[in-house]
C-alpha cells in the first residue's frame, strides 16, 4: 500500500481567513432561506457595502477578481487587438484577464517604494512609442490602439494613481485600477480603488476580507454599472418568465451565499486592518537597522492595509533568497518570493515591454512573511 506523505501545516501561514463575526449566522441565513444562488438580498446589502466603503456610487459582484477585470476593462472599451498598460510585477490575473478580452498586455515597470507601476518610465516609454492623432492612440512600433492603463496596488500599498491618472489623461487612456490587495487601502485621504473609471477588486480565500471566491467593480458611473452588471448576469433582459439575451454574457455574479460571508467579512474589516497594522510596525522594528534586508513600508500620504508583508534584500544578496525562503517554510513560516514577472512567462514573453529593471531587481530580491490578522494578537496596540 503506498504511504502518502502528509505536509503538516505551518505553523504561521502566509495569509489564513478568519472568521469570528457572523459568517455563520448569516450563511446559515441562505441555507434556511433557499437563496444561495446568484439572486438574494445579501448580494444586493454587500454591492451597497462595498460601495459605501470605497466612497463610489456603484459596485457590482463578480465570480472573483479575474472576471470582474475582463469585464470593466471590455465595458472601458477595450477591444481585440487594443493594447494594454500592466506593470510586469503582478500577479497573473491582471495580465490574463487582458488577454481574455482578446488585448494585448504591454509591460512597464514598477517603482522600488511603492512597487506599483513607476508614473516617471510610463511617460517616458509613451513619449517612446505612443503617436497620438485625432484622439486615438496608437503604438507607432505595432500599429495597434494602446486603449488602457491597469495600475495595481501591489500587497496593498496604493501606487501612484494622481501621476498615473494624469499621464492617461494626456494621452486619452482609460484607467481601470486592479486593486484586488488594497481593499482598506488609502491614499490622500480616501479609499484606494476610487480614481480610475472603474476598480476591481478580489476576495480569494487569501484576502484580507473574503467571500470564499468572488470579486468586483467598483464605479461612480452608473451607465458603467448597469453595463457591467448586465453582461455578468448572461445579459438577460428583465422578464417575469422568458429568457432573452441581447449580446453574449458571462455568467460572473457573485452567489447570495458567498456575498453572505463577505458581508460578515465586511463588517470585520477596521479590526483586520487595524491588525494587520500592527504587526506590519512590528515586523518594521524587527528590521530597523539592518542593512541586509529593508522591510516595505507604506509611502508618504498612504495607509496600506499591510496584506502580504515583504522584506527587500540588498543587491547583491540574490542568490541567498531562495536559501532563506527555505529555512522560513522549514520552520513552519509560510513564505515565499514575488511572482515570476510577467515578461518571464513563456506565452508572455512576445508581447511589447519597456525597459524593466526594477521589476527584474524586486523579483529577485522580495520575501514576502506571514501577515495573517492573528499573528498581531498579543501585540501592543
């Protein structure tokens, strides 16, 4: 008989849910109710939540984050064959759901504080390769439409959205914001995801706040929300009993049982992030002085949510991260590296790029540590 070999669990994961609030109370609701599926009232209550916490006029829930980034980027008007802004340091997601609307994702690189896309080698790569003429810009290299810009707010640290708005704004580019990390994220004051046309955002089991699955966008729009959420619901037209459908749809809405649990999830959120804070300042003080490694902290004029925490090696010290990642997961301290940038995929690795650096540098330097909410339990408010 063949022994299957068992991996005990870590002792810190690199980011666990929790649930200690009314998820129960509230899934069992569903249950009791019969309304699990995509229709329900705790679908309606969690789109009106999400909304009132980003400040927007408008959030419809999705299936998870991927689907709500194709959506809003084809409701933005991206079209086959358009061509895409994405920072080459992301995760996956950003670049595939492009690539599902049939675009193409162009890569620029990221910023060393904040890791989200550098504003400073966007303008000077658009000033490169973008001909603007009668109000359309084009990639003068490709001879393809550059549509949109995709700013991501890496681990939770809001980038530069006021540059990076006003770079799209001159070259009359759509800005979606994948802020699938930063919910309860701020910047200058107010929520991160509300200064694009349209934001995303995710609730993976690994979330700071989840649904199980799910995702979605926000917008101040309401034509943009009724559009999303008429081709995410198979885009039915309202009837009592007929099924008719006005162009193709996806079948993306998020089920009442999982908006359920995010609505419990939701009302935890200040207690998370509060401690998700502190022990991100904990971890800070662990590194001070240390010249080795540099923990990532928030920019200036920014809260970040502190989602996954992450330590930067100095240069140099490159070949000692895949050693120390090993002797962390060893010892039960679930941790791991950046993702493998985008440009380094084999069926990515055609598509249009900037110079990219401090992408290339961060990846080869970033650990990210355990940042689950229960880790800064015990620790000094």
């Amino acid at each position: 008989m063949a022994v299957r070999h068992v991996v005990p669990a870590p002792r810190a994961a690199l980011h666990e849910p929790e649930f200690r609030g009314r998820e129960w109370d509230y899934v069992k609701s569903c249950i009791d109710d019969g309304w699990v599926s995509s229709g329900g009232a705790f679908v309606d209550r969690f789109e009106r939540d999400l909304a009132a916490m980003l400040d927007m006029g408008f959030a419809v829930a999705c299936a998870n984050g991927t689907a709500a980034l194709q959506v809003a980027l084809e409701v933005a008007g991206v079209s086959p064959g358009d061509e895409v802004f994405v920072p080459a340091l992301t995760f996956v997601a950003t670049s595939n759901a492009v690539q599902h609307c049939g675009a193409i994702p162009h890569f620029v690189d990221c910023d060393e504080d904040s890791l989200g896309l550098d504003p400073q080698a966007l303008k000077k790569h658009l000033g490169l390769v973008a001909v603007c003429r009668d109000g359309r810009t084009t990639n003068r290299d490709t001879g393809r439409r550059i549509k949109a810009i995709v700013p991501v707010h890496i681990f939770g640290h809001p980038a530069r959205m006021t540059e990076i708005c006003k770079i799209a704004s001159e070259y009359g580019l759509s800005v979606v914001e994948d802020a699938t990390e930063a919910l309860g994220s701020r910047a200058g004051g107010r929520p991160v995801g509300s200064d694009g046309v349209m934001s995303v955002l995710s609730f993976n089991g690994n979330k700071i706040v989840t649904t199980g699955g799910g995702g979605a966008i926000l917008t101040n729009d309401q034509e943009i929300a009724r559009r999303a959420r008429h081709v995410t619901t198979t885009a039915k037209l309202p009837h009592r009993w007929a099924f008719i459908h006005d162009q193709p749809g996806y079948n993306f809405r998020l089920p009442n049982i999982n908006a359920a649990l995010g609505c419990a999830q939701l009302e935890r959120l200040p207690d998370f992030v509060g401690r998700k804070r502190r022990l991100a300042q904990a971890y800070a003080e662990v590194f001070r002085g240390n010249s080795d490694v540099t923990f990532l902290v928030e920019r200036a004029g920014t809260q970040s949510n502190y989602w996954l925490n992450a330590i930067l090696l100095r240069p140099g010290l490159e070949e000692q991260r895949d050693r120390i990642l090993e002797r962390l997961n060893d010892a039960g301290l679930q941790s791991r590296p950046a993702w493998t940038p985008m440009h380094q995929l084999s069926y990515q690795t055609g598509f249009p790029r900037a110079d990219l650096p401090v992408t290339e540098s961060i990846c080869a330097r970033l650990i990210n540590l355990p940042s689950s909410p229960r880790l800064a339990d015990g620790l000094a408010a």
